[in-house]
C-alpha cells in the first residue's frame, strides 16, 4: 500500500492542487481584511466622538430615505467611539455613516474587491454547490497533507527531512524545499482543514452531535404575524440588554419575512469572535423573548462550533497571528508549483535524459 501513496499524493496534489491554493491564497487576504478596509475607506475611522450620538431606529431611518425600495438585513454597532456603524442591506450592500451627524461615509456594493475575494473562498463564486466544493477540498487538503506526510524522508533519518541541499541540482533543491516546507506546515495545513470543512459542514455536525450528545435538536424560531405597530428598534435592543445582561451588543439583525425574528447578537467577556456569538432573539411585533444563546450556557458542541471562525481566521492573536496565517496562506501555492515541478522531472525530464543516454 505504501507504494500507492506516491500516487496517490501526486494526483490529489495535480486535481485538486489549484483548487487549494487559490482558497488558501483568498483566505490570507481575509485575514487583513479590516485592514484593508481601513485602507481603502479611512473615512469610516478615526471620526470625531460626540456627546450625543444618532439611535439605531433614526439610523435605519436614513437608509430607508436615502436607499428607498432597499430592505435592511443588519447594522453593525461600532465597539469604538471613532468608528462609524455599518449597515449592510439585503442586496448586499454595505454602507457607513457617521454615528454623531447620520452622514453616510461610504456605499460599498456587493461586488467589491474584498466581497468577492470572500465568495470565492467559501464557494468558488459558485453558491451552495461551490461551498460544498470548498467543504471537500478542505478534506482533500488533510488528505494530501498526512499522505504527504508518510512519505517525509524524515521518517528515516531526522536530518535529512529538513536538509536543504543547495549545492545539488535544481530540481533536488526543489524537491528538498517541497519536503521542508510541507513539513513544516503539516500541523497549521490540518488545523485549516478541519475548521474550515466543519464550518462548510456546521449544520449536519451540528444536527449529529446533538443526537450522540442527546439533546433534543433546536425548534424553530418564529415570530406570530400582526397587525399591531412594530417597535422602535432600539426598543429591541434595550429588551435584549435586560432579558441577557452580560456583555455588548455588537449587531442588531432585521427580520427577512413575516415570521423570522429580529436577533441582537452580543460579545460577552472572554468571547474569541470580534462580533460575538450569544445572541437574544425576538419577536418582531411585540419585542417578546423568544430564545437567548448565551455563549456560556449552550452545549458543548455549539460552544465548539462557535470557536471555529476566529480560530480559522486568526484574529485572536493580534497582529502576530494573523502574519502567521497570511504567511501560512501561500504554502499551498508552493507546494503546487514545486509539486508540478517534481511531477515534471519524474515524468518527462528523467524520461527525456534516459531516451538520449539510449541513442548514444
């Protein structure tokens, strides 16, 4: 079996390889994404605090009169005094205003550099089918990297698995920074194709932990149609903040139909996610209580897929991390390209150097 594994290493890296290294290319440019935003757009911070700032109802407001027929799908409440809120409407546009005046700073559409540097890392710029393709990449991506692994020429003698010989042919050299450079990364390779093929697959790990865990599976949450007035939004908020006292509120999520709830989502001390992940639940048209999440109280397989993200995307290490991750992001596209090369030399280049040794 162990004859096969050359093979088998060789033509994942080939089917798969470009797959790979392009969702890992994406993903490292997500990890400056807040960067790169500030970058591209200094005008949403660094705003000068006011003593009295704009409600999330007279900020909803403003997007219904500058953007008429445009339905809300979240605000984001900015965590510092000099950052403006983010509203994010149902088409996917994104714009910034000014938390003390209501002016919009900035109108960001869907199609954006980094929007669609983010649809094609989590579906291939190819929806519910292509986010099931980047979910059996990642598990290819393990299975490249422990077959890989296996055949370390470390195994046999330590030294030689990190040895680079520089004074050797190229295609030597190569294949020494093939074998390095993948070991290395065996450890942080996996780590990302775990998180990222259990986000892809969160629902159905989610539905079958809580089958061996035996806990009853969630029931749906809905709001009961109406005809009376619907609250002030920040009304939502206030009711929130007392039925889940801990932490800050983070988001306020708009409901999507008659009967979806509204959601004010929340980051409680200690939590790895910058927008948090306990969460209150309302009804639209009276503000009842209908579920709170609190990070701290869920079960053991939500307070695990809760991890997942910040732990993906590396934000819980500062600038450290995320240097780390966008450094690590490129090491698929290498061991593509020295993996081709390898390929190469063992299909036609040492073919090529045995047909001419024949001739003479």
């Amino acid at each position: 079996m162990r004859k096969q594994h050359p093979r088998i290493h060789r033509y994942i890296g080939i089917l798969v390889g470009l797959f790979l290294a392009i969702i890992t290319l994406t993903g490292s440019i997500l990890v400056f994404s807040a960067e790169i935003n500030s970058f591209v757009y200094p005008q949403i911070h660094h705003l000068t605090p006011n003593s009295t700032s704009i409600s999330i109802q007279q900020t909803a407001n403003i997007i219904s009169e500058k953007f008429p027929g445009e339905k809300l799908h979240y605000i984001n409440i900015p965590q510092k005094q000099d950052d403006a809120y983010q509203v994010v409407l149902q088409t996917a546009k994104i714009v910034y205003l000014n938390p003390y005046t209501g002016k919009i700073l900035a109108v960001i559409d869907k199609n954006h550099f980094l929007g669609v540097i983010r649809q094609i890392h989590t579906n291939l710029l190819s929806g519910n089918f292509g986010e099931f393709l980047v979910g059996i990449c990642g598990i290819l991506l393990m299975t490249r990297v422990i077959n890989g692994l296996s055949l370390w020429v470390g195994w046999k003698r330590l030294s030689a698995g990190f040895k680079i010989r520089f004074h050797a042919p190229k295609h030597l050299i190569n294949y020494d920074f093939h074998q390095v450079i993948g070991v290395i990364s065996v450890i942080f390779l996996i780590f990302m194709g775990i998180t990222g093929t259990l986000m892809v697959f969160k629902q159905p790990v989610k539905y079958w932990g809580y089958q061996i865990m035996g806990i009853p599976q969630p029931e749906l949450i809905a709001s009961i149609p109406r005809v009376n007035k619907k609250l002030d939004l920040d009304e939502f908020i206030t009711r929130a903040n007392l039925a889940l006292v801990d932490g800050k509120v983070t988001m306020l999520v708009a409901p999507t139909s008659e009967t979806s709830p509204v959601i004010v989502r929340k980051r409680l001390a200690g939590d790895l996610n910058v927008n948090g992940k306990s969460y209150v639940y309302l009804d639209q048209y009276t503000g009842e209580i209908l579920k709170i999440e609190n990070l701290r109280k869920i079960p053991g397989i939500d307070k695990f897929l809760a991890s997942l993200y910040p732990l993906h995307k590396g934000d819980y290490g500062g600038i450290v991390s995320k240097l780390i991750y966008f450094l690590f992001g490129f090491v698929p596209l290498f061991l593509f390209i020295s993996g081709l090369a390898i390929f190469w030399h063992k299909s036609y280049g040492y073919a090529k150097k045995k047909s001419n040794k024949n001739k003479q």
